[in-house]
C-alpha cells in the first residue's frame, strides 16, 4: 500500500495524532508511520502522561504506530498507509 504523507509543521504529538486520525477518518485498517525522531517523542509523551511505558504496538483510536526504521519519513510528518 502506498504511503500517503501528511505535512505537519510542527511538533508531533499525541494529540495531533488524534486529530489526524478524527481528520481523515482512519481505522483499524491504517497506519500511522513516524520518523523515528517523532515517535520516540509520542512514546515519551504517553509515558509521562500514564506515569509508565505503554505496550507496543502504540495506537491511536485503534491505529496503529509505526516507527519508520529506513528513516524514509521526514521529521515533522506523518505517513499514512
């Protein structure tokens, strides 16, 4: 499937995660691809806010979080699959 990317400008964060995935009415059936950059910040971030680590695989509203090991996304933007 191909990746579509979606520019954010911005800081990648939990709660533009969830926006991105209300935005573009994703499911079960999508994926969530970061730079490795933004999702050791989203995995950080949840930490924080839940006081402990979160099982992987990480998920927004059932979506599913990738990091993006061959480094292909951009910093700052989200790929859609």
């Amino acid at each position: 499937m191909k990746t579509q990317l979606k520019y954010i400008g911005k800081n990648i964060s939990l709660q533009v995660l969830t926006d991105t995935v209300k935005e573009k009415g994703l499911n079960r059936q999508n994926t969530l691809v970061l730079n490795p950059q933004d999702y050791n910040t989203v995995v950080l971030e949840q930490t924080q806010m839940f006081e402990e680590v979160q099982p992987i695989p990480l998920t927004v509203n059932g979506v599913l979080i990738e990091k993006d090991d061959n480094k292909d996304i951009p910093y700052g933007i989200i790929g859609i699959t």
